[in-house]
C-alpha cells in the first residue's frame, strides 16, 4: 500500500484536494498530503459505506477511484478545472470519466476530449476514474 501511494503522489505531483479513504480498517497518512480516513463495519453494504463517506465531504464534486485503478500518468490539473467549470455551467452534466468506455459513445463535440455515453445499454454506468457531482452519485448508488 505503501508504494502504490508513494507512486501516486509522484504522479499527482502534489494534490490540492483532500484525500478521503473509505475503508473497513485502513489508516494511512503521508507527508504532503491532506489524508481523511472515513472507517465502516465490515457489515455495511459496499454502497451504504460509499453513500455515507461521500455525504460526509463538503464539496460538490468528486473525483472517484477505486483501490484497483492506479494512475498511470501524470494527473491534468488544467483538464480537472476545466471540467469543474463545465459542471458549474451545465447542473445536467452527472460526471466526466477519465477513461474509455466498452460501447459506442456519442461524440456531440459538446466537450472537447469527451464523448456522450448512451441512456440505454449495458454498462452505461461505471465507477472508473471519474469527476462525479456528488449528489448525482449519491443519487445512482
């Protein structure tokens, strides 16, 4: 765990957000960083436990990953802005995914580097790296 966070700093270069880990028993803290850690029973649904540490950080958005996505290349931070801005000027926008999708999007050239995912299809809803408004995905989960 260590050295996975230790690569993901070196790649984020810097975080200027805070970190929030939702775990069962983890904690963890590393220099630099601005590390909360939000602790559930082991008997709480996988949802509930995401449900609860999302209403417990006081933004609008979220960026999402899961323990097994790693970060791969250095973090955009211009891109993440730009993204934020759109969410703030467009309330219908749930979420901007940072990664490919396994179906046919549509490309409406609405945002430039992203594409429409359909409404109907398998899949449609994921949890790879993304920017989420959070309470559109309190709302999904």
């Amino acid at each position: 765990m260590d050295s996975i966070l230790y690569i993901v700093v070196q790649l984020l270069g810097g975080c200027p957000y805070s970190i929030y880990l939702n775990t069962e028993e983890k904690n963890i803290s590393f220099n630099g960083l601005d590390i909360e850690v939000i602790n559930h029973s082991k008997n709480m649904k996988w949802s509930d436990r995401l449900i609860d540490s999302l209403k417990k950080i006081k933004t609008k958005y979220v960026i999402l990953m899961l323990d097994d996505f790693l970060i791969n290349a250095d973090v955009k931070q211009d891109k993440i802005d730009q993204c934020i801005n759109w969410m703030d000027q467009n309330p219908d926008v749930a979420v901007f995914s940072f990664a490919s999708s396994l179906w046919k999007d549509i490309d409406d050239k609405r945002y430039e580097g992203f594409v429409l995912r359909p409404t109907e299809g398998e899949y449609r809803f994921n949890l790879q790296a993304a920017l989420w408004r959070k309470k559109q995905l309190i709302k999904i989960l």
